[in-house]
C-alpha cells in the first residue's frame, strides 16, 4: 500500500471515529444538543451559548463589548432563583458569562436583556416563536433521551392542512398528527389540541414535543393508536380589547363550523363522542371547558391543562348527572408550582366535588404555568387514559 493510500486510510478511519454530535448541529434530533461535543460554533456565531454541562449546569454567553448590562430571564431560572433576572459578566474581551445551576433535566426557554431590551440569544440556533416574539431554548440533558424526546422508536407523522374558515373568512391552518403506521382505511380516535395565550400550533411541536410523546407512549403500550388534531385557537388579536369576550364563542363556532368539518372530511376518525377528546393548555384549556361541555354530544373526554372556567361560564356542570353520562373522562391537571388554594384549576376541582361530577384531579410534575408542566401531564395522565374503552 502506498504512503497516500494509507494516510488516506487513516483520515478516513479518523473521520469515522469522530462523534457524530456537536454543539448545535441539527444533524440529528438530538436530545442532547447543547452539550459541547466538538467545541465548534455555531454557523454564523461568534461564540457557543449557552453551553450544558454534564453535571447540569449551563453556561450563557454573549460577545458585546459596548454593552453596559447583560441579564439572562425567562423560566430557566424558576428552580433556582427568585430574582425574575441574573447579571452576566463582562470579561476584558467584550465576553460576557453566566453559569446556573445545576438545573433538572428538562427543556427550558430564556432570554437575553441587553441594556434593557428583551432578546433572543443571537448565537442559539434552538428558537421558538408563537403569537408573540421569539424566545430561545435549552435542553438541559440528563444521562438518556427524556420521555419527550427523539427516541428509536416508530414515528408517527406531522402533516400541516391549510382551509378556509367561514367564522374569520381567511385562510387558517392546523397540523395533525398521524401515528407511526397509519392505515387510511382503519378508523381513529381523535383528540383536538390547543395551545394557549399567543401561542400556535407549533408550540405543541416545537419545544411541547407532543409527537415523540405520543410515539413514545405507544412503543411503551401505554396508549391508543390515535389522531391528535393541532388547531390555531388564535381567533382575534390577543391584544383586542375584548379579547375573552369574543374568542371563545369565536372558537366554538371554528370547531363546529371548520375544524372538525375538515377533519372528518380528510381522515378516517370515530364520528361518536366516544372518539372526539377536546383539550388545551391554559387558554386552551379554558376553550376546550368552554367548547367540550357545550357540545357533549361531539365531545366524550375534555382534558384542562392549567386551566379553568368560572362554573357560571359552563353552566351545564350545574347538571352534574349530564356530565357524568355523558363524558368519558374529565381530566383537570396542573403544576405543582402554580397550586395555591385560589388557583383556578383548584376552585374548579373543589367545585366539581361539591357537585358530584366525576373528573381526575391531578397536580404534579416539575414545573408551573409553563410546558414542563403540560409535557409532563400529557405523558404521565392525560394521554394513557384517553380512549380506554375504544377497541
């Protein structure tokens, strides 16, 4: 063998050895992707931020020599501060740093206030975006692939459908979820889900990571094979004056008038309430109170994820016998760190039992009024009993 064939022998072998994650690299799905692999930066970076350590801790970064004052905010500190925001500091080449923690193993949202404005980190590739402006993410990895994230496992599908909605008369889209192995010719169960304040469908893909919950539930066995609709519940500008007044008659006549049309028209699904479930996470937890026990004839399971209606709102649950024969399940859950005795979702538990309407109360998980939370009540409660009965 000549002496280049074996230098490239050598390179090439190197080269397979090289891991095949990296700081960032959206290479693959990683659950992992800010632990610092390869010491590279980010396309179009100037430095690595924020870096996430194995002990768990993660260090922020940001290169701004002229800057005065550097603050990192958002809900990575709930854990461990009461401070709403932590002073980074300026090193002698412009570099400002902060390391927190360590955190618990989760995934995280964050910003930078620089002089004052609210920004996003300018060298975090992992960014999020609703109703409102972006925000930056963190996946704090424990020693495996968390119960939300990308497994080897069977996946199901994301599909995104744009229609026409005669209720805001423009057009509107919605993603679906199709599980791994969908058969168009089988019939499904279905479960509209909705996102809350300023968020959109996306929030349920993006960092709530609804589709590797469900695929991971159903590699475990521990739910039914089903369809899980993803509307836009953003029906009127968030910032109307008469924002609650409108939006949620304006969401109902959107589920009877298009959503569940175009559904029904485009997938395969039980046309019972016994194969409808309507949920959402705060706001969209208080529509699907709203809409789910409006319509239990559509609806047979409505699931409030950190949220809750005045019984005046939903007068029907004055009729507690109604709701108990006509729901399947009634799921109210939240946060430990947003339960007090006046919390919304707790009056409402407490009211219900008063009345006698059968309902799963269930607070728990790490985290408040924030997506640790919701992942963590879809995966451990609201999912696995969804549809329990349909064979």
């Amino acid at each position: 063998m000549s002496s280049f064939k074996i230098v490239v022998s050598v390179m090439l072998t190197a080269f397979c050895l090289l891991p095949v994650r990296a700081q960032q690299n959206h290479v693959n799905i990683d659950w992992e992707p800010q632990k610092n692999t390869e010491n590279l930066v980010p396309l179009s970076a100037n430095i690595i931020s924020p870096e996430v350590n194995d002990d768990h801790t993660v260090t922020f970064r940001l290169r701004a020599p002229q800057a005065t004052d550097v603050r990192v905010t958002g809900n990575v500190l709930n854990r461990i501060t009461r401070e709403r925001s932590l002073p980074l500091t300026k090193g002698a080449d412009g570099v400002w740093t902060l390391t927190i923690g360590p955190l618990d193993p989760n995934i995280y949202l964050y910003y930078f206030l620089i002089d004052g404005v609210n920004t996003i980190d300018p060298n975090n590739t992992y960014v999020g975006f609703a109703n409102m402006p972006a925000f930056s993410m963190v996946w704090v990895h424990g020693d495996a692939p968390a119960f939300y994230d990308a497994k080897k496992v069977p996946h199901g599908n994301l599909t995104t459908h744009f229609y026409h909605s005669p209720v805001t008369d423009g057009e509107r889209y919605m993603i679906v979820y199709t599980p791994p192995g969908y058969d168009p010719s089988k019939t499904y169960p279905v479960l509209y889900l909705m996102g809350g304040s300023g968020d959109l469908p996306e929030t349920w893909t993006m960092h709530g990571q609804v589709n590797f919950i469900l695929d991971n539930l159903l590699a475990e066995g521990k739910i039914k094979p089903m369809i899980v609709a993803i509307p836009n519940n953003q029906l009127i500008h968030r910032m109307h004056p008469k924002h609650t007044e409108l939006s949620f008659p304006l969401t109902e006549r959107e589920f009877m008038e298009a959503i569940i049309p175009y559904v029904e028209k485009h997938y395969k699904v039980i046309r019972s309430p016994h194969g409808r479930a309507i949920s959402g996470l705060s706001m969209g937890g208080r529509h699907a109170q709203y809409v789910g026990l409006r319509h239990m004839d559509v609806f047979g399971s409505v699931g409030l994820l950190s949220a809750a209606l005045p019984l005046s709102d939903t007068p029907v649950l004055l009729t507690p016998k109604a709701v108990n024969d006509s729901l399947d399940y009634f799921f109210v859950g939240a946060g430990p760190f947003e339960t007090f005795p006046r919390a919304r979702h707790e009056v409402l538990h407490r009211q219900l039992d008063s009345l006698g309407v059968r309902h799963e109360y269930y607070v728990g998980g790490p985290g408040a009024h924030d997506l640790q939370t919701w992942r963590h009540l879809l995966y451990e409660r609201f999912l696995p009993n969804l549809f329990k009965d349909i064979k």
